[in-house]
C-alpha cells in the first residue's frame, strides 16, 4: 500500500483493525490451548466451512495451490494424464496441475465474463484425438463471478471428465441455485490473505459431497496417514494450522455482510461508470446477483497511462493478469492451448482492477469514480469494451 494514495488498491490493515478484538481473543486461546496443529480449531471450522457452501464435507489444507493439487490426485489424475483450465489466471492453478504430472491444456475465456468459454471446451473435446487423455477440467471462477457451471458440468458429464472447481476467488458466489464450487467433483479455495474470505498467511480449504474423497483428501494432506503412524497414501504436508483456523473462524462470521458491502460497492461503480460508456461486471450478465467482486475489472485501452494518471489522482489500482500463462516463461513446453486464445490475450492486455474491499467509504468510491470520470471526459481514457 502507498501511504501516498487517498484510495489504495487493497488495505488489508483495515480488515484488522475493524474486528482486531475479536482476532487477537482468538490467536491468543489458540497459543495459550498448547495445540498447534489439527485440533478443535481446524474442526470448528471445516464445520462451519462444510455448513456455509451447504457441502458434506470440507477439508483444511495449506493453500489454495495445495488444494488444487490434491483434489486433482484425489481423482486419481496424474502423468499422462491432460487437464482443461484457463488461461488469464496466476500461476497457482496451473502449478498445481503440473505438481500431479499431468499436463495443462488452456482453453479461450467468454469476453464477457473472462471464465472458461463452453463453446470452446466443447468444441476442444469434440476435436480431440487424445480425448482419452482428459481427466480433469478446472474453470476458474475469476474476480467472483462463477463461470458457467451449468454448461461446462454438462459438457464433462457428456464426455466422462472430472471438475474440479478452483472457487479461490468466489467464496459465497452462486452459480444457477448452487454455490461455486459445490457443483463439480471437488471445490478447491485459496485462503490467502487478499481474498474475500483470508487467513493472516497461507491456508486453503477443499469441499465435496463425496465420502471417500473426503477421506482420501484427509489423508493426502497429512503424509498419507490414515490414523497415526498408519500409512495408507504416499501422502504430503498440507495441513491447515490451528493458528489460521481459529483467524478463518472468526472472519467466516463477518463474510456475508463483508460480501453484501461488495456488491453495494460494485452497485455504486456500475452506475457511475455504466454512464461514461465503460463496460462494467454489470453489462447485461445474467446471474449478476451470484457474484461476490473479490475484483472490479474494467478494461481500458492505455491501460498504462490510465494507472498513472489515477495515481496522481490519489487512487491505487491493480492488474490480474498482465502475462497469460502459455507466454509465461516456466511453462513454456508443458502447456497447450485449444488454439489461438484471443480473447484470453487481449483481457490481459487491457484489464485494470479498480479498488473495491469491504471497508471503503462512500467517499472513497465516489473518489474513484470522479476521478475516472474526470479521465474519461478529458480524453485521456481509452475505453476498450468487451465484445
């Protein structure tokens, strides 16, 4: 954060101070309880977790990358093996993919949504010569906004390929009557610290309705153990500490009325920006109810120029992502596409996430929105909307 700017992009002190009480009673049970690793905490929570996506089961891990990783061996995915995911994301999902030895294929994004276009995959799977191959598809529910789940879930019942949902931006999101990442084989959440549910370090938290992937997922993230000392898996150390679970417990309390801040935020950015002719998340997208705006992302043509011109403004902003993975360096060679991915690099070229957390002011967004109305009637943004 820059001390400097009267709005930053995220300021994740103020999350803190607001329940800062309520945190510290917490860490301070936890230290005094002598327990530090898989104890009431972490059961507490994956309760509550379990009870707030409406799943039967929900397993704490260590990261979100991590719960990728073993949601996909859970499956039995590994090498050989192909997996269906996207493009426009950080490095963690296609990471995790890799971690199994399976080989990552990015599928093109809808221009509206930036999520996993089903006419694509679909389109993959019908042309595919190694169709065997396919194992897995993993959408990512990008910004919070959840991806067409009813599509792509038909699309893998019709070919026999497992989902596995990367929800690490969509905590609370909905897709149709059901919560992102409840609707394929396993829901995989990232709990870093800037998401919309956040620990206070790593963690991550997988979900299914599944009772021997669940008892799988327990045992992979503890060295394979099924009871102490009792080997069953060649397992791994990805355990939710006890330390971030009772943080998690806390916060997980405050996450609807935190979401419910978001979309009043995104509500006030939708009508302010709607009139100057930007696209917002709120163009004429069917299920806008169900997105919970762990990101507000616009698209701009100079998209430099308009970062720097807010910031002499006192706003912060932020991209994600400004590098598509398949032209990303490391995964040069261990990544195929479906094609030509257009959509895919021409989001990444022109997307720009404006600031929006559950604490801003009023007088925060209305800043943002002046100040990108002053741009945009100078001249001096170039709107690049969406198709």
């Amino acid at each position: 954060m820059s001390h400097s700017l009267k709005v930053p992009f995220l300021d994740l002190a103020l999350q803190y101070h607001s329940i800062q009480e309520e945190l510290e009673t917490a860490a301070l049970r936890t230290l005094r309880s002598g327990r530090y690793i898989m104890g009431d905490e972490v059961v507490e929570f994956e309760r509550k977790f379990a009870e707030y996506t409406g799943s039967r089961y929900a397993i704490g891990v260590a990261s979100g990358t991590d719960a990728i990783q073993l949601a996909l061996r859970a499956l039995g995915i590994g090498p050989g093996d192909d997996v269906l995911s996207v493009a426009n994301v950080s490095a963690p999902t296609v990471c995790a993919i890799l971690a199994t030895g399976a080989r990552p294929v990015l599928i093109d994004i809808d221009p509206r949504t930036f999520n996993m276009d089903p006419n694509r995959l679909a389109d993959y799977l019908n042309k595919s010569s190694d169709r065997n191959q396919i194992k897995a598809i993993v959408p990512v529910h990008l910004y919070g906004r959840s991806a067409d789940m009813k599509s792509i879930k038909e699309i893998a019942n019709q070919f026999e390929i497992k989902v596995v949902e990367d929800a690490s931006q969509a905590h609370g999101a909905s897709a149709g009557e059901d919560m992102a990442g409840t609707i394929g084989e396993i829901g995989c959440f990232s709990l870093y610290p800037t998401k919309n549910l956040g620990a206070c370090g790593d963690a991550g938290v997988i979900v299914t309705n599944d009772p021997l992937v669940a008892e799988k997922l327990q045992m992979l993230r503890n060295y394979g153990e099924r009871s102490r000392y009792d080997n069953s898996l060649i397992g791994f150390n990805s355990r939710l500490d006890e330390i971030q679970a009772s943080l998690l417990n806390v916060k997980l309390k405050h996450l609807r009325r935190w979401t419910e801040r978001r979309r009043q935020i995104a509500c006030k950015y939708n009508q302010s920006l709607g009139k100057l002719g930007i696209n917002t998340p709120g163009d004429s997208i069917e299920n806008l109810a169900g997105h919970v705006y762990h990101l507000y992302v616009i698209q701009v043509a100079n998209r430099e120029q308009f970062q720097s011109d807010l910031m002499q403004l006192g706003v912060g902003t932020a991209v994600h992502y400004p590098k598509p993975i398949h032209h990303q360096l490391a995964f040069q060679g261990v990544c195929v596409t479906d094609g030509a991915l257009g959509v895919t690099e021409q989001a990444c070229r022109t997307v720009v996430s404006l600031p929006l957390y559950p604490e801003m002011t009023d007088e925060a967004v209305e800043m943002v929105c002046d100040s990108i109305s002053q741009l945009v009637r100078s001249g001096r943004c170039t709107l690049q909307n969406m198709a």
